[in-house]
C-alpha cells in the first residue's frame, strides 16, 4: 500500500502522484505536502503583527523550515474578512525583502500568497517559486501570464465575493457542486492560457465567503473534488469556523485545527497550510503510516 496515495486510499480517483516545486519533487503517494504560514501584517486573524518586523518574520520562517515545512507561503495582505486591500508598493516592502532573506539561509520552496501580478512577479524574481492566489487569476488579468511565463505551480481558491464583503451572508444552493464548478472552470482557464496540468492546485476555499454549515460540508467531501485531476490544498488552520465550534479565541483553536486536517486527509487533501507544523508533522505522520500501512524509517 505504500505507493498508494491517501487521497486513492478511501476515494479511489486519480490525481497526480508528484509535484515539482522549485527544485524539490513532492512524492504525494507518501503523504501530504506541509505549507507554513509566514504572514508578514499587522492585521492577519491569527499572527498580525507578530512577524510584521523582518528579523521576526525570519526567525518564524526559519522555524518553521526546522519543525518540517515543506514549502513556506509568505503573505504581505491580510485576506480576513472585511479587511482593506493594501497598496501595491507597501505589499512589496512587506515580502519581497524576507523572501530574499529566506533565500540567503535555505533553499526551501516559497510560495507567494498574492492575487497581484506585480507582487508575484517580484516575488518570484527573489526566489519564490510557487503562487498561491485566493483569485483563482481573476482579480489581475495579468496574473495569468506571470504565472505561465514563470512555469511554476499556482493554488486556485475559491472565494465568494472579495475579502472585505465575503462573509456578508454568504449563499449557496448546493456548495458543494457550485464550488467544484467553479474551480473546474477556473483550472480550465488555467490549461487554455498554458499553464500545464501538473502545476494547477485547487483549494475549496474554507472561509473563504462561507458560513459554518458549508465550511464542515466542504472538508467532508473533500474527496468529491478529485475527479478535477489536481491536487487538493486545504486551509483550516484556526480559522473562524473551528473558533465557533469550540468556542475558542484563535490562540486556543490549535488542537481544534488538528481535527478538521485529520478529517481533509482522510477525504485526500494533499497539501495541508497550517500555522502550527510541529503539531500538524506530528498528525501527518502518523496518518499517513496507519492508512498507508508504511512508515518512514527513524
């Protein structure tokens, strides 16, 4: 069973079994893909304005590389609900110097968590080598373009509304079809302007424009989504949703965060972006040895 992937483990569809990332190549038949959060804001929900200094944002990057992340996603806009957009120049002052200083220290893969072409671009040009847009390419019509000319991975998101009006009441008749829909869409946009299969990435989205009710619904069946053909990235991590459920302010919604993962694995999630690594390593691998019956050796 160890060739197998867990996403084939309980849904039986195919989906790609490596992703190229910089100068790493992810096996996803051996287990999910780690993302750590870097936010480098003063107003993200979970860390704003912890890591907004460079040497602290470093420091929290480097960490994070040491507990077992796989890829970092920097991030210099806040994309809460209700938050303001911020200025194109100030995003750049933001992430494109910790970028370059990631790159002076480790050769770990960098995602840049964007939906403006400029930033991504410039990101790109310090050593990023990933482009995690919440636009699925619609918010710059130039994004398309950097991300094909580049030959890099992008995450497709869906979102419903923008970030300052997403959580306005959101509305669906059927969630679950109405995302798949549009991230079947959106990867189809993706193909036709030359960005290859193998580096399209979709994510559902998970509070992203939804209430509680289609967040839960969303992470259980997650596994209804790999007839796309791409990998699945989920995003959980402290969000709104498990802070309701437990009743927890976000510094306490940790170990809650942890049990939606578990329950995303299960249904195949592939990539897993998370604030915590220590803890979400630890639940991985020993996920991904009971359902696959293989463990790495010590």
């Amino acid at each position: 069973m160890s060739s197998q992937r867990l996403s084939n483990r309980l849904s039986g569809h195919t989906t790609p079994a490596s992703l190229v990332v910089g100068s790493r190549t992810f096996d996803l038949t051996r287990g999910p893909i780690l993302m750590g959060i870097v936010n480098v804001t003063p107003d993200s929900f979970s860390d704003g304005g912890l890591f907004f200094a460079a040497p602290a944002a470093l420091d929290q990057a480097l960490q994070l590389a040491a507990a077992g992340a796989d890829i970092l996603d920097i991030g210099g806009e806040s994309t809460r609900p209700f938050a303001d957009p911020v200025p194109l120049q100030e995003e750049l002052r933001r992430v494109i110097p910790l970028i370059q200083a990631i790159r002076r220290h480790s050769d770990i893969p960098i995602s840049i968590d964007t939906y403006k072409a400029p930033v991504a671009q410039a990101a790109l040009d310090a050593g990023a080598n990933l482009i995690n847009d919440i636009s699925a390419l619609r918010f710059d019509p130039q994004m398309i373009h950097v991300a094909a000319q580049a030959h890099v991975p992008v995450v497709l998101m869906h979102m419903q509304g923008q970030p300052r009006t997403m959580q306005i009441a959101p509305h669906y008749d059927d969630v679950v079809s109405e995302v798949k829909a549009f991230l079947a869409e959106r990867r189809d946009f993706a193909l036709a302007h030359g960005i290859p299969a193998q580096n399209i990435i979709l994510d559902v989205g998970i509070g992203f424009g939804k209430n509680l009710a289609h967040n839960l619904e969303l992470i259980r069946r997650l596994d209804e989504f790999h007839h796309l053909g791409c990998p699945l990235l989920l995003g959980v991590s402290r969000k709104a949703f498990i802070g309701h459920l437990l009743n927890a302010p976000v510094t306490e919604r940790d170990i809650g965060s942890l049990g939606a993962i578990a329950v995303g694995l299960v249904r195949g999630a592939q990539i897993i972006r998370t604030h915590n690594i220590q803890l979400a390593k630890q639940l991985t691998t020993v996920m991904t040895a009971v359902l696959t019956g293989a463990a790495a050796e010590p």
